[in-house]
C-alpha cells in the first residue's frame, strides 16, 4: 500500500501515545526466558504491539525446537541475533535458524565466531558469515573472549544476556570501534536489575557469576527510537508535540537524540507526564555529530536537517549499511529526490550534507525499501512538500504499527495515490 500524503491544515498540536521500547522489550523476554519464565512475563500486552516483539514472544512461547526444525523470524534482525545465542546455550535446541531474504544479506559472523569460539555448535547452511543457521545448543564455556564489536551492539548484549547458562562467568573484550555502545549499557543494567551484575566500560564486559531470580519492571517505557520521527515533524512543522511517558532518565540510548534535534529547533521538556516538543528559532547553521551510540536516529536528523537548509556530517554510521535496507545508500537516493546532494564519506563511515543542491521537477515519490525506519523519517516531508507519496507504507508493522494512524490524528491527511491531487486537498 502507498500513501499520499498532505500536512496538516492548522497549526500541529499533538499528544501521540509512543509503542514501548522494542529494545527493552526483546531483551525482557530473553531474560525472563533464561530465568525459567515464560517470555512475556510482566510485560502486559506491549510484547505484541509490533512484527519484532511478536515474533520473539512466539518463538519462545513455542519452545526452542530439539528435532532441526527451522525457525524463521521473517525481518526481525533483533530476534536473529538474540535467538543465535540463546539456542547455541541452550542443551539440546536443534534449529535452522533463517529469515528474509535481507535478514540473509545482513552479516552474523561474528556471533557466531564467538559463541563457536566458547564452545558451540553452529553451521552455516549457505553464505558464510550470513544466515540461515544450524544450530545445535550445548553447555558453552564461558571465560575470557574477544569479540569484534564494529558491527552491532546486539552481537554483545547476546551473549552477554545467555552467560547464566554457561558453565563460567563470561568476560568480553571488545575489539574494533564500539556501535551503540548505550544498548550494551542498557543490557548490563537491566541484567544487573535482575540478579546478574555486570560491568560494562568502552572495551571490556564482565558477566558475574548467578541467574535471573528477579522479575523487573523497566521494559514497558515509550520507543526513544519512535520517538525521533516526532521530534522530526515537530522540527518541521513549528507545532507543539506531547509525548506521554517519555523520560530523559531512560535506559534507551536514543534519548541522546534530544540535544541534536535542539539544535535543529526543538525545545524538551521533561515533566512528570513525559516531553513537551515545542519549537525555537535558534537553530544550528551546521550539525555535526557521532552516531555510532545511536545510529538509528540518523535517518529523522538527516531528513529534518536537509528540510531546514542545515549542512551536517554524520559520523559513525557504518553500521547504516547492515539495517533493514543500507541505510546510507537509501537516504542518497531518496533525499536526492528533494535535490539534496547527500555524500557518503570516511570508508562508508561518514554522512554527509554540504548544502548543494540540484533542481527538483517532479513530485517525491518515495521508496521505502522494506525499512520502517525510512518510511517514517520521509513521511514528515509532507510538511515541506504537499502531496509526496511514500509507498510500501506496511513496512512501519515492524516497530510501530500506529504510526500512520497518530499522522491522522495529528492532522495529516493520508491519501491513495491513485486519486488526483486536486479530489484529495
């Protein structure tokens, strides 16, 4: 399904309830599956209300399988790397682990590399260093490891959260420039908060020895991540946005998200209800910024940024390449349709905007190329240019399945394309 879509006719003020945090849920359930709970333990209904966390819960609520059978967790990158680990330590699982035909694209090796390394037991039934994945689970070593940390935090928070099933306290040394550093901090603490301490600094994690005798109630906050595309259009718009919940004292690293999106003229404030998004005139003439702790903010910056005329250089953004789509490539493409000349800079580390632009004869017709994220960073485009189309709009089921409905709430107005333009306004 595509969208036509059109701002909203007064002036934007908006309370939008955010889905639960995705990353805070996933690893609740594998916590609470390790700890001999069932999955969705303390968690309400929120481990159902995207493709991700649906898909764990189901996962665990069937059992790991013991007889090879093949386990498919569709686009849910999450779930693939948090399920290698988990079925690798867990005596007698015998699954092909799989997914989409991306999640096949999208790298693995150094999981696997290191759970092999700790004593498992995983072959790959295609491309080497990618899945599906056969995975016969056994008691793993523990000890001391080095593991390669370029490329997701999710490999480390993995293993990590799978230690209590080893036969030693697990120590990681974490080799290469860390990605998302907070997700590993968010990790250790919500272990820690469940019976298993563990220490985290830039380049080591230390596993101590226990298991998860405690439940804990920190999984159910609002989406930071969801929570960009509202500063995003509260950026465009000049509106006034509430967001129920939302702490600046989460455990999510996107909150850091913030400070930038201030200086690209939103105002937070925290009060005991959530955030109050309102707009200033005091905006940044350049945005630069590391995004390796928390790459998955880039596409709303970028987006608000190229809109608002503010040149940037995003560093830290290799890990863009392995999302759902290469998320780097994607954002040249599609803002390149609004005659922003995007560059990809430093060995594909690098983002980068100096203000040129080329002229735009056409109406946007965005791709959205099976990545949630970049349909909702591009929606908010509507603000600026009446009548863009974003298509393959389904694919925002995968984090936040109410976003389009909260754009109508808001006052945007979500058209078929297929309708002529004049009909719809």
């Amino acid at each position: 399904m595509d969208y036509r879509i059109f701002p909203p006719e007064e002036i934007l003020e908006t309370t939008v309830a955010l889905p639960a945090s995705k990353s805070l849920l996933t690893r609740a359930m594998i916590m609470n599956h390790v700890g001999g709970r069932r999955a969705d333990e303390g968690l309400a209904d929120a481990a159902d209300v995207c493709d991700d966390t649906r898909t764990l819960r189901t996962i665990l609520a069937d059992g790991l399988p013991t007889d090879g059978t093949t386990v498919d967790v569709g686009p849910a990158g999450t779930a693939m790397r948090f399920l290698c680990a988990l079925c690798a330590a867990t005596v007698g699982t015998d699954c092909v682990l799989t997914g989409t035909e991306r999640m096949q694209q999208r790298p693995i090796g150094p999981l696997v590399e290191a759970l092999c390394a700790l004593g498992a037991e995983v072959e790959y039934t295609g491309r080497e260093g990618f899945p599906p994945l056969h995975i016969r689970g056994r008691k793993l070593r523990g000890g001391e490891l080095e593991v390669d940390a370029a490329v997701s935090s999710q490999y480390i928070s993995a293993l990590m959260m799978v230690a209590p099933l080893m036969a030693a306290p697990l120590t990681l040394k974490l080799r290469g420039n860390v990605q998302s550093l907070p997700y590993i901090q968010m990790t250790a603490a919500m272990m820690s908060r469940r019976g298993v301490e563990t220490d985290v600094d830039r380049d080591t994690v230390a596993v101590g020895p226990g298991q998860y005798t405690r439940p804990a109630d920190d999984a159910l906050e609002p989406d930071w991540s969801a929570a960009a595309f509202w500063y995003e259009i509260a950026a465009l718009s000049a509106g006034w946005v509430t967001l129920p919940g939302l702490r600046d004292d989460s455990l999510q690293g996107d909150r850091h998200s913030a400070p930038l999106f201030e200086r690209l003229g939103v105002l937070t404030e925290f009060t005991d209800e959530g955030a109050e998004l309102s707009s200033t005139p005091d905006l940044y003439s350049h945005l630069d910024a590391d995004m390796s702790d928390m790459p998955d903010a880039v596409p709303a910056l970028a987006v608000t940024a190229c809109l608002a005329g503010i040149r940037f250089e995003l560093t830290g953004v290799g890990a863009l390449h392995h999302k759902e789509s290469d998320r780097l490539e994607a954002l040249v493409t599609e803002l390149g349709k609004l005659g922003a000349q995007l560059e990809i800079e430093g060995y594909g580390t690098v983002l980068k905007w100096d203000g040129s632009r080329r002229p735009v004869r056409e109406l946007p017709e965005f791709d959205t190329y099976g990545d949630h994220r970049m349909a909702m960073a591009l929606a908010p485009v509507a603000i600026f240019v009446p009548g863009i189309v974003v298509r393959d709009v389904e694919v925002v089921n995968k984090s936040y399945p109410g976003f389009w409905d909260a754009l109508r709430q808001a006052g945007f107005t979500l058209a078929d394309p297929s309708e002529p333009i004049h009909e719809v306004e």
